[in-house]
C-alpha cells in the first residue's frame, strides 16, 4: 500500500484520518466546522465543553492521528491514548502544558500559533501601566462613593523609562507603542538583535533603570524566578511591575514582600503561579497597588478567531493541502 506524504507524517491511502479537537477553541461553533470541512481524507470530532481532566482529555484523544487543543494540559496520560498521533497542534503561543518531552521522544510534530496575540497582550500591557499610573480602580470606586481625587497622585507615561525583559514579537510591539507614548526603551535579552530606539542592557541595569519593567520572556527553566528578591530590590521606589509573560518567571514571593513595604510602587499581573480560579488565600491577591486579570492578554475577539484560522491551517498544511 503506498503512503501519502503529509508535511513529516505519513497516512495510510484510502484511510481517513481522526482529527480530535479535544476543547472549544473560543470561537463561533459554525466558524470551526466551515474550516473543518475545508480537510479533505478526515473525520473529525469538536468537544465544545471544556475539560481539563487527563482521563476525560485521554478519551477525546483516543486513536486520534491528529490532535488540535487550546491552553488544557496535554500530559503523557493523554499521549498515550493516541498511539498513532502524529501532530499536535496547540491554539496557544506557549508550550508548557504539553509534554513535549513525550511528543520529541515519540516523533509527534508539535506546532503553536506564535504571534496570533502580539496586539492584544501589547495592548493589555499598557492598559494595565495606565491604570496604575492613573488609579484608574481607585478612581471609580471613589466616583461611585461620592469621593474626590484627595490624596492620588497621577503620572504620565512621557519621558519615563520602559525596561523591556524579551525582545520577542510582543517585546516589539510594546517598544512601538512606548516610543508613540514618548518614552526611552531598554532591553534585556539573551540574544541582542539590533533594535533602532532600544538600548540592551544587563538584568541588574534593567532592574535599576526602569520605570516600569515588562516581562516577555517564555517560562523555561532558566528563567524561573528571573525577576527575583534581588533583581526586585534593585528596581526603584516609583517603579511598577508588569508580567503578562508567565506568573513563574516573577518570585511572587519576593514581589508581595516589596509591594507590602512599599519599596515599589505598584504591579500589574495578568498571570500568576498557578491558573485561575485562584485560592482566595493568594496572598498576592490582598498585596497593595495591584492590578490582577485571570490571565486574559491574549483574549480578544480578534485574537482568538486569529489562533483558530491558524491552528487548523497547521493540519492543512501537514497534511500538504
């Protein structure tokens, strides 16, 4: 029996293949079936409620050549239910709920949708330093208490210093918009590409200089607790936090402690060590000039139905349609 070349899989000819959508994908149901019925040779299943149980997940996955998910955690337990899977496509930038050490081991192809939220989390960024330097919270409580502006002082984004931790996509895009605002960019990174309006610097400059520093970096093992109690403590009075990277790349620890001493001024966290919901004991979640979002950068409209066209394009593409 020949076999048909799909991007680095093969099929068997005549045998369609199962393509499993193991969770919703956040977009219009009628919106996934048109893409779907676009794949010729497969058979195919959209499980429309989210689950993020490994027996549950394993089900959806079983025999499954092809797998596309979103942010639910991919372990071995669902892997294995899938002995002839050959691609992995993931609705997400990041990889760190897959197993990738399973799909390497194994030869499952993963890909993500790198770059479908580059504006909506460049965005996200500004619109949490905005509210921060405006006590934009503040404000509406006090506008529906009957109070005034006594006591809150407001800054402006003109003139003050972004420190930039990643020069990736996102990193650029939030350089672009800091130059628009006015401001001076630096830059951390481990590979320094030329970048005209950014000057790079060490960890421990970037720390010290920044008005506000902004986390683009992915969650690996060398940058756990990047920003820790010393680079923390390093950063100025008046100087704000804003992770909208991965909640373990910040020692939340370290941050709470300088946020209830005072030592910084504020922090904005779109994501935290763990995955909403979150344990109300949290302490970050009782620490002063916070603003916190249930990890929600990459969630606009736009965004999503972006990671879906892509996401199903990847099993187009491997299947060489």
């Amino acid at each position: 029996m020949s076999m048909l070349p799909i991007g680095e899989g093969t099929i068997k000819e005549g045998e369609d293949m199962r393509i499993a959508i193991i969770e919703p994908l956040g977009v219009d149901e009628g919106l996934v079936h048109e893409l779907m019925g676009k794949i010729e040779g497969c058979t195919y299943e959209y499980f429309t409620d989210r689950s993020v149980d490994q027996g549950v997940l394993a089900e959806r996955a079983k025999d499954a050549d092809v797998i596309v998910v979103a942010n639910a955690p991919v372990s071995k337990v669902v892997l294995e239910a899938a002995p002839n899977l050959k691609l992995l496509s993931v609705a997400f930038t990041g990889l760190d709920h897959i197993d990738l050490a399973y799909c390497e081991e194994h030869g499952i192809k993963v890909v993500n949708c790198g770059g479908y939220a580059t504006e909506a989390v460049a965005e996200e960024v500004f619109g949490l330093v905005l509210s921060l330097y405006r006590h934009l919270l503040e404000c509406d409580r006090r506008s529906r208490t009957s109070g005034d502006r006594s006591g809150l002082v407001f800054r402006e984004l003109r003139g003050k210093t972004l420190g930039l931790a990643g020069n990736g996509a996102i990193a650029l895009r939030v350089m672009e918009l800091a130059h628009a605002f006015g401001m001076t960019v630096l830059c951390h990174a481990r590979n320094e590409r030329p970048l005209e309006g950014v000057t790079y610097v060490t960890l421990d400059e970037l720390c010290a200089k920044s008005d506000i520093l902004s986390i683009h970096v992915p969650s690996v093992s060398a940058t756990f607790h990047m920003i820790g109690e010393a680079q923390i403590a390093q950063m100025k009075p008046g100087a704000i936090l804003i992770n909208t990277a991965r909640g373990p790349i910040v020692d939340t620890n370290a941050l709470v402690a300088a946020l209830e001493e005072g030592r910084i001024a504020g922090a904005g966290l779109d994501v935290l060590d763990t995955e909403p919901p979150f344990d109300e004991d949290l302490a970050i979640l009782h620490a002063p000039n916070t603003i916190l979002a249930p990890h929600i950068g990459f969630a606009t409209r736009e965004a999503i139905d972006e990671r879906a066209y892509m996401a199903i394009d990847h099993v187009r593409e491997f299947l060489g349609q």
